[in-house]
C-alpha cells in the first residue's frame, strides 16, 4: 500500500485509538485508586497496630513493676521472717537453758572457820603432789589466732578435765549467759552466736577467773565485799554446791585485770585457786581446792607481784604468773612458785609470749593438750606449750 492510501485510512482509524487510549488512561486511573485505597487501609492498621503495641508495652511495664514491688514486699517479708524465726531460736534456747530455781546453800560459818583454820595450819606448808607430774613450760612453741569475738575482756576454754571437745565462752567481765559451741570449727567459722548453745546462770558472774572441770563449771559470785566460788553443774543446769571464799578484804588479784579477784585454775594435780588481799597487797596468795566439795586444802604466800601481772595458771603444781605493761608489749612469765619446792625461782624459765593487741584478760591452762587458751583483745589465742622436766631446767 502506498502513502497515498495511508493517508486516506487515518481518517478512519483515529477514532479507534482516541477510544483505546481512553480506555487505558480509565484503567490506570482504577488501579491507582486501589492502591491508594490499599495503602490507606495499610497506614490505618499500622497506625492501629502501633497504638495496640505501645499500650501493651506500657501493660507489660505496668505488671513488671508491679512484680517489682511484690518481690520487694516478699522480701521484706521473708526478712521480717528471719528476723522472728531468729528471736524464736534464741526464746527457745533461753527456755531450754532456763534454770530451775537454785538451791538455797546455807554456809555453815562454824564448819567454814574450822576448814579455814585447818588450811590455815597448813599454810605454806610444802605441798604432798598427787601425780607425778614433774614438767615446767620451757617456750611458747606455737601461737594461733583462732579470730575475734565479743568484748575486749573474756575468756574462752574447753573442759580441763574431761575429754569433750565443747567450747565455753564467757563474754565481759560480768554476766550470766555462757556460749556453748560443739566444737572448734563451729566456734572458728560461725562469727554470729546463733549457732552457739546458751547457758543462762542462776548468779552472774564477775571477772574473768571461771573454769570448766569435769562435766562443772567453777564461777566467781560477788555478794558485797565477799566473794563466793559456785560449782554449776553443765549437764542438769543447777547449782551442785558454792561455797564464801574464806579471805579477807581481798583487792583484785592482777594489777592488769582489777575486775578478776579469784583466778580458778586447773592443772595435773586439779584445782587452785588465785587471789589477794590487803594483808599482803603487794603478792599474790595460792590455795588448793578440793573440786568436790570446794574446801581450802592448803594456802600459800607466794613472792610473786600483783603489779603489772595480767594474769596466772598453775602448771604441775606450779604458779606461772604473766605480766605485761599498760601499753602493749610482749607478755613473758616472771615468777614461778612451785608448792612442792622441787622448782627454784632462779632455774625457771622465763617464758616469753608473742607481741599482741594488747594484754590478755584471761589464759587458761589445759593439762590435757599442753596448751593455753588466751583472750587477748577480744582476740581469741591457742598457745601451744614446749615442756620440759624441772630438773632438767
């Protein structure tokens, strides 16, 4: 077909396209508006969506803290709980240590006046031992701080004379709730004394001159200017027997300690007792108790000062008396008096103890292990002792 016939069809053909292209442009125009409409519906579910999302986050919050604060109140709770399950354990441990009403121990002074003139007679006599223990402290040959508990002043110390491994701490110089421990490892782990036994004694005590002997406890009682020795018995919690100890205007007994006016002690021959008195101020006395029934068996003067002395035990019949300074410096045994007279004054040794806090407050002689338990500070101390025989010395 020539160009000539082409040009005689577009007449015709025009219409035709103006109408096609028409409905093209209508289509597109549909599609958009569906994808407007769509878009629309998009943005309003996003928009409804975010709104949905931010009020559920702000629930979620909501409930976390209210979570939080019941776990705090819970907390507080269980604490309050500790708390009450803790005063119940110690109402418990006082109702089980409670004692019954002590006996009432009438002194006979005419039987007391006899006994002390008997022992009298016997003053500074030489001493008949009952062993034959014939050792003296040569050295300290091992120093163990066990760790630091309660007051500054105290003593602690196990059972000199029978076998079992339970620790009694005596907290201060006056008081009448003792600490019973099991063992060593609990007195040395546990710091609190919630795992500790309480014992609640009938009299409080004073000083710290108390021990534990054979299954008892020997304390010192205070009644005005007189002072009384109580023997306690630690497995029925009642008091066996107590007895005026017979000494006049005594003065406390260590220059160092003026809370502690008699220093019971124990060693292989059994029970001692320490003291002083104005009729001789400057020196320290010596008596042997009978632990059965507290009697004065013998007395002795002894050369050994009260100045400075922080304190005293008594080892094979064998006063060793520790002193020390007001300022803290090395304790050191100083004088030894040996009642059976086998152990001179100038052959003994001059025992030094390590440098410490401060002064000890008690030493507490075992003859079973051949250690002394020291409370230096609120510091608790084992000394552990060298032996030697006296006349090797």
């Amino acid at each position: 077909m020539g160009p000539w016939r082409c040009l005689l069809l577009l007449p015709l053909l025009a219409p035709a396209l103006r109408a096609q292209q028409q409905h093209f442009m209508e289509y597109v125009e549909r599609r958009l508006s569906l994808l407007e409409e769509r878009i629309s519906q998009w943005h309003d579910q996003s928009s409804r969506y975010s709104t949905e999302l931010r009020d559920f986050k702000n629930q979620v919050l909501g409930m976390l803290e209210a979570a939080e604060k019941e776990r705090e109140a819970m907390r507080a709770e269980a604490e309050g709980a500790a708390v009450r399950v803790d005063r119940l354990e110690r109402e418990v441990d006082y109702l089980e240590t409670q004692n019954p009403a002590p006996p009432c121990v009438e002194v006979d002074e005419t039987l007391m006046d006899k006994q002390v003139a008997t022992a009298k007679q016997r003053k500074n006599e030489k001493y008949t031992k009952l062993t034959d223990c014939s050792d003296t402290i040569a050295s300290v040959r091992a120093m163990k701080i066990l760790k630091r508990f309660g007051s500054a002043s105290g003593l602690w110390t196990k059972d000199a004379a029978g076998s079992s491994e339970k620790i009694y701490v005596f907290d201060g110089t006056a008081n009448d709730t003792v600490y019973v421990f099991p063992r060593m490892r609990e007195f040395t782990l546990f710091s609190a004394t919630r795992k500790a036994a309480r014992i609640k004694l009938p009299y409080p005590w004073v000083g710290t001159g108390h021990l534990v002997y054979d299954g008892h406890l020997y304390y010192i009682r205070q009644q005005g200017l007189s002072f009384q020795v109580i023997k306690f018995n630690l497995a029925n919690k009642t008091v066996v027997d107590s007895s005026v100890f017979p000494a006049e205007e005594q003065i406390p007994v260590f220059g160092l300690s003026p809370s502690t006016y008699i220093e019971v002690s124990a060693d292989e021959e059994g029970l001692w007792a320490i003291y002083a008195t104005k009729e001789d101020e400057k020196n320290m006395c010596l008596a042997k108790l009978d632990p059965a029934s507290l009697d004065i068996e013998q007395m002795w003067d002894t050369p050994c000062p009260r100045e400075n002395a922080e304190g005293a035990f008594v080892v094979c019949g064998a006063l060793h008396v520790v002193y020390n300074t007001r300022l803290p410096s090395r304790a050191r045994v100083q004088c030894v008096f040996d009642v059976s007279g086998t152990l001179a004054p100038e052959d003994a040794s001059l025992v030094y103890f390590p440098k410490r806090y401060g002064s000890h407050s008690s030493l507490k002689y075992s003859p079973r292990e051949r250690q002394i338990y020291a409370w230096d500070d609120g510091y608790q101390i084992i000394y552990r002792m060298e032996m030697k025989k006296k006349l090797e010395v």
